[in-house]
C-alpha cells in the first residue's frame, strides 16, 4: 500500500501550529496538522488561571486576520482573559481557519525516508511530508532545579503538571519560584484550601504597574506600549523579531534570559498578598524525603535554613533544550542539536535540517523573547508560510 505524501505536516495544534497552518493551507499547500487543539492549555494550566498578556497580544494567526480574539469575545484594554475562554477562542479558531486539515491523533516519531519525512502516528498511521513543522510549545522543555531531580512525582512536580488544584486542599505545598506562574499558582492553591508558601532567591517580587488604558504623550513616548509590554526595548523586541537574530548570540542569550523577567500581574497582587507566605533571598540548596520534603535553603550570607513541606511545586519555567524532542528519532535530533542545546534557525524558521522548521518558545533563542508568548504567533506564522512556498515551489 503506497504511504500517502503531503506538503507540510505541522506537529502540535496549540497557538503556533494552527496559526502556522492557517497561513500554509491559504497559501495552497497541502497542509495537516496533527494533536489535540489547544490540550496543552487546556490540561496543564490551572484551572481558574488569567493570561498574564493583554487581550490585544493574545491573537492567533490567520493571513486575513479575521480570526483574532476580539471576533471570539471583545475585550478591553486591561481585562485578563480566563484560560478556559483562551482555550474555547482556539478551538473556535481551528474550526474557521483550520477546519479538517487537522487530525486530533498525536505524532509519534519524526525520521526521515529518502528525500521525505516520515511520520508515525499514535494511530499507527503512516505518512510522508515534504516538510515538517515542529509547534510542540513548552511541555517538553519543563525546568526543575537540580537539588529536586531524582525525588518521586508524588513529592515535586512541575507547574505544568497541574490542572485541578483543588487536589491539595488542606496540604502544605510549597512553591518554588518568583514569576506568574510560580505567584499564581501559589494563589490559586490558597483559594483552594492549601496552606502554601512560596520560596524564592530574589529579596523582592516584582509586580506588574495597573495598565493606563489612556497614557500622557510624555508616557507614550518614554515607555511606548507593544505587544510585549510597555518601553523600548519591549517595542524593539516585538517588532523586529527578524532583526535580533542578527545580534551577536552572546547578546540573543543575554536578552532572552534578561528581558520581560519573573514579575507577577497586578490584577494577582492583592488575593496574592492576602492568602500566600514567602520566604525570599534564599536559593534551594537541597531536598530530601522526609516526611514529606524537606528542603535545605542558602540565603545570601551562606546560612543554611531547613523547611518541611508536603509537596513541592517548581514553578521555575522552562529551559529549551532540543535533546529533549524526543519526536525526532536519533539522527534528526542529532543533526538539529548540534549548534548546542538552543538551535539554529534560518530567516523562515528552519533548522540546520532543510525542510524542518521549529516555531515557538523552541525560536526563542534566534527570534528573541516574542516568541516566548502567543503574541508571536503572527511573525512566526508568515515567516514560516514563505519559507514552505519557497522550498515547495
């Protein structure tokens, strides 16, 4: 039985490949797209979370930007929009702009057969794809300090492990971390009837201003607002992701590890305040079973505390590292990897594998820190279109 072939196959159907898909199938290629829309947002934000990014900065892409999330559900400047309806908007979006090229079976493997990509289906399905789009965001790229590695699931997770957690009612749980993530979590566990307290190594967290839906002309041009937040450098990284691949890397890896850093939204400051304790200005040296954990924490003068949780939940992001697209079999994961545990990527998006492109946070370290939240999509998604028309055609 002859393996059908197709154009492009996009792996992962979250905001990146079904905008990325959107873009290919109105160019006219033959384009599938292959996951459970939206599944990593869905199942590994906790129920009840509120983007941390503007309505405005929330948009999936399509060419004619018909589909964006304002046509779903109109918000104001200001308005946190609950996950579950970011959720139903890309499902919605999928249904307009995507419609059946999409297949909700998970791609198993990634190779390569003569002058084609091979993929294997969950289903079992085989196919051939002249070119691949990876879109699989940030599950595989989860962050756990070294100090927790090797202790059981059941005493740390990670933040993305976690849906429902009203699971840890009346438990002491224990957050590592100073971001949105690591604060709202913490919240949202509080509200659940947890006892939490958060642990982090900065002397103070940092919030988010009250956005001003109606700045001063001194305001719009000393901190101009882009889809990245307010100033400059936010301006610069929004709008030319495709000029801050030509930064030296030292700089790209500066900036993407620097900007936009662990800060919590002002909207989480108050309930935040009210229900979480905190224990700053100490790093986590260590951590044991024992009754639950117990964890060893170093401040700043080398003086070792220890604490006693029930569980520990390292909301400490995420690390890209492309040994870690375990899609890939051996030899593509190889042959992208070896630049380093950040890959390389060409003006479309493609990697030193021709034909195989990579898109989202996985772009982060080539395109700069736009591509590190939805706002990115766009760029990523017409980028990505051109280079398949030129490669195809």
């Amino acid at each position: 039985m002859r393996i059908p072939i197709i154009d492009v196959a996009i792996v992962g159907a979250g905001p990146y490949g079904l905008s990325v898909a959107a873009h290919a199938l109105h160019a006219g290629l033959e384009a599938r797209v292959f996951g459970i829309p939206m599944r990593a947002w869905e199942n590994h934000m906790p129920r009840g979370m509120l983007l941390k990014s503007e309505p405005d900065a929330s948009h999936l892409a399509d060419p004619e930007r018909r589909h964006g999330l304002d046509a779903y559900h109109p918000y104001g400047y200001g308005d946190p929009v609950p996950v579950e309806r970011f959720v139903d908007y890309g499902r919605w979006f999928h249904a307009r702009a995507v419609g059946a090229a999409l297949e909700e079976s998970e791609v198993a493997s990634v190779g390569v057969e003569g002058g084609s990509f091979a993929l294997t289906l969950t289903s079992g399905e085989q196919l051939l794809a002249r070119t691949v789009v990876l879109a699989v965001g940030f599950l595989p790229f989860a962050h756990r300090p070294a100090a927790l590695e090797g202790l059981p699931p059941e005493a740390v997770t990670h933040s993305s492990d976690h849906h429902d957690v009203g699971r840890f009612s009346g438990r002491h749980v224990t957050v590592i971390g100073a971001g949105q993530a690591a604060l709202e979590t913490a919240t949202l566990l509080a509200e659940a009837g947890a006892q939490v307290r958060v642990v982090a190594r900065t002397a103070a967290l940092a919030w988010n201003d009250t956005p001003d839906g109606r700045p001063s002309v001194a305001s719009r041009l000393l901190a101009p607002r882009s889809g990245l937040g307010r100033g400059w450098r936010s301006l610069a990284w929004a709008r030319v992701p495709g000029a801050f691949r030509h930064l030296p890397r030292g700089v790209r890896d500066h900036v993407v590890h620097t900007a936009l850093g662990p800060a919590g939204s002002w909207w989480l400051r108050d309930r935040f305040e009210a229900a979480v304790s905190v224990t700053l200005g100490s790093a986590l040296a260590a951590a044991e079973l024992h009754d639950g954990v117990r964890l060893r924490l170093r401040d700043r003068s080398g003086a070792e505390t220890t604490l006693d949780t029930e569980h520990v939940i390292a909301a400490t992001g995420y690390r890209v590292d492309v040994g870690r697209l375990r899609v890939l079999d051996d030899g593509l994961r190889r042959a992208v990897a070896a630049a380093g545990p950040t890959p390389r990527l060409g003006p479309a998006f493609e990697t030193s594998v021709a034909g195989l492109h990579l898109v989202g946070l996985a772009a982060a370290a080539t395109f700069g820190p736009a591509m590190r939240f939805v706002y990115g999509c766009d760029y990523a998604a017409r980028r990505v279109t051109q280079g398949l028309v030129r490669h195809l055609r």
